[in-house]
C-alpha cells in the first residue's frame, strides 16, 4: 500500500496545488508516453521476469519437443484466438541416430542434443516463461539409456524432459493441428511422420447439433503407432543411393505394419472400394509432407506462411515424389527445400507417406507446418484458462453468500440490541 500511495503522491499534489503549467503536464505525458511505449516494446519481446499479470506483463509458455531427428523449441503467449509466438528454435541433432541397431543412444548424438537443450533452455530463461512443458519422443522411448539421458539433461541443461508414450504424442499432435481439420468432412486420418515412429489418428467430426449452435469437434475414434520413422527407415535402407525396387521394398514394409489398423477400419475401406465412403480427407504434420510441398511449389527457400494449410492432391504428391527419386544424393541436399540434413532421410519419409495414401486413398491432403509444440502450448493455455474460470466461479459463489450472509447478520445484531 506505501508503493501505491507514494507513486500517486506527486500526481494528486500537483493537482491539489495548482502549481503545474502547461509545459510541466506536457513534459508529464511526454514521460509516461515513453514509458508506455517501452513497457509495450518489451512485453512483445517477452522481457526476463515475464510472470502473467504482475507489472501488466502476459504470462510466456514454452514447449519442447525433443525427437529422434529434431530439437524444437516455441514460446509463445495466449492471444483471444490461440497464441502468438515469441520466439523459436530448431534444430537436427539426429538423437535416434543408431538406435534401432544398437538399442541406445550414442554419446555423440546425446551430446548434440545437450548442446541444443542447452540453448533451449537459455532462451526460455531470458524470456522469463512462466510456463513450460519439455517432452521426448521415440528415441528415448526405445533406447535403453533413455531414462539416463533425461537425468543428464536434468543436470546439464536444467531442464526436465518428459517421455510421453505413443498415445501422448498422437493427442498432442492432432490437437497441434486440428485447426486445419475441414469441418466438413465426417472423418479424417491425421498423420505424423516423425524421425522414429509414425503416429496415425482416425478423427471423426462431431456434429453436436443440427443448429449450429456448437462448433463441429474433432474425436479420436482410433489411432496406431507405427515403428517406422524417417531415421529408422533410412538406416535400415539406406537413404543417400535409393532406387525404384528399394523405394518399393520401404512402401511395402510400412505397409505390412498399417494392415492391423486397416482392418480395424475395414468398414470405411468397403465403402472406399464400393465409391460410397463419407467425405474425409488427409492431414500431415511433419517434415516430410511439408518438404512435399515446399518442392511442388518450387519454393527458392521454404517459407512456412506459404505452406502451412494448403491442399494437395495425390497427384501433386506421385509427381514430387518421382522427381526426388530421380535426383541422386547431391541433388536433393542442394534442393533449397530438403538441404543436406534431410536429403538423405527424405525419400524414407516418402515412402511412409505413399504407404498411407495407398491405404487411405483421398483426393484431398492437407499440409500442417505445425504439431507437437503447437498442441503442448494450447493445452497449458487451455489447463490455465480452465483453472482461472474456476477460481472466478468460487469467487462469484463466495461473494454471493457473503451478500446473502449480510442482512441476516444485520437482523440478528438488530434483534440483540
């Protein structure tokens, strides 16, 4: 209370003495103009010490997510429509690099991704996040030194890496995307082909009325984990010299993996081959469609505003695809789109994809640059806003039977006097 009263002292003196000229309350608003100014230029900043409401600040969040190629890092803050970033990072460190055969990871693919982490951490620090999530995928999940690694990072980087199981990471990831789900549609298949495993989820749209009241939702009416991802598929067949029959050997491959799933929808399938299936489309969130897509637009440097969000077609994928089998090793990685740290896991990821397609074929795909970190972050910020809606319902009940508590009071107090 001394804080306020003394910070308003000078204010209410001036007003209260009639002292202050014209210059003086101009120079006044001149001052708290460029106050202003800076407090906004560092709130949009995300200034260290950034803690929700105190000082008018915003509450940052961060997420995290470590895979078995990737480091990425956003922070973002809540916006009245979802949220808007802060800053970003990402970088390849290959963690699942050897995994599959060996069953651990390496110490040098650990200490690449310390040294990201490490960064990661940093920039969290110097944004003041008031809120964060870190998450590991499948190379910690498989590697028998995964928990080791977490304690590492723990004690090198002073993060705490959570490793989610395969049905975490589908949640996370169709809640990072399904913004871009067609509403329209009755179903959809969402798709994440990551650097260890693939992770597929059978949404179904949600009418909840005829009325348009509510808003169609998206629910998860089945899902798999694929022990196939971009590293894994690449190492096992080589990713830099791919022909046509090794192409096909991979297709066919993740395809014997999808048959269980497919024969869980087998209903859809006959009315797939019977030209009567309900309108559904694809939805890919990973690296391999968005390169896809980079490539069909020939793209002279990959620009996630572009592709985010636009449709392709099955045709649009076969073109890209044989254009990318066509090209040998160098040719891909000085592809502006693929570089040198995806060319030679590109073609893997293809094939997971014509796997997909070939088992779900739809005439419309739609690319997400967008997934795991995404659904993290919209998830605290819905846990948060669910929590203080809460603590303003108890307040409102509370204050409700204070006034009802009131008159009583005053009539029991009248009555003993």
């Amino acid at each position: 209370m001394a804080a306020a009263s003394g910070t308003a002292a000078p204010e209410n003196a001036a007003s209260e003495s009639g002292k202050t000229d014209g210059k003086s309350d101009t120079g006044n608003s001149e001052t708290k103009s460029r106050t202003a100014r800076r407090k906004r230029r560092r709130n949009r900043r995300g200034a260290p010490g950034t803690r929700g409401a105190a000082g008018g600040r915003e509450k940052l969040y961060a997420a995290l997510d470590l895979g078995t190629n990737n480091c990425r890092l956003l922070i973002a803050r809540r916006t009245s429509d979802g949220f808007k970033v802060v800053d970003a990072f990402s970088r390849i460190v290959r963690l699942g690099e050897g995994v599959a055969a060996n069953g651990c990871l390496s110490d040098q693919a650990m200490d690449r991704a310390v040294e990201a982490l490490r960064i990661c951490a940093e920039k969290m620090e110097r944004r003041g996040v008031g809120r964060a999530r870190a998450i590991a995928t499948a190379a910690c999940r498989a590697a028998d030194n995964g928990p080791d690694f977490i304690k590492r990072v723990k004690r090198e980087a002073g993060l705490s890496l959570e490793i989610v199981s395969t049905e975490d990471e589908a949640r996370l990831a169709l809640a990072g995307c399904a913004p871009l789900l067609d509403r329209d549609c009755e179903a959809a298949l969402v798709f994440d082909i990551g650097g260890g495993s693939t992770e597929l989820i059978w949404v179904e749209i949600e009418r909840p009325g005829d009325d348009g009241a509510e808003p169609a939702r998206p629910r998860i009416a089945d899902w798999i984990s694929l022990p196939h991802g971009v590293v894994t598929l690449a190492e096992k067949y080589g990713g830099e010299d791919v022909s046509e029959d090794i192409y096909r050997e991979m297709v066919e491959e993740v395809a014997g993996h999808l048959e269980p799933f497919a024969a869980r929808m087998a209903d859809w399938h006959e009315e797939a081959r019977n030209g009567a299936m309900p309108p559904f489309h694809l939805l890919g969130t990973s690296g391999t469609v968005t390169t896809i897509a980079g490539v069909m637009l020939d793209l002279k440097r990959y620009d996630r505003t572009v592709v985010d969000g636009i449709w392709l077609s099955p045709g649009d994928v076969h073109r890209v695809t044989r254009d990318l089998i066509a090209m040998d090793y160098d040719s891909r990685a000085g592809h502006p789109c693929v570089g040198e740290e995806r060319a030679d896991l590109v073609l893997a990821g293809c094939a997971i994809f014509e796997a997909i397609a070939e088992a779900w074929p739809s005439q419309r795909l739609r690319v997400a640059d967008r997934g795991l970190r995404e659904g993290i972050l919209l998830s605290m910020m819905d846990a948060d806003a669910s929590k203080a809606r809460r603590r303003r319902r108890r307040r409102r009940r509370k204050q409700k039977a204070n006034r009802q508590q009131g008159p009583a009071a005053n009539a029991t107090e009248a009555s003993s006097e």
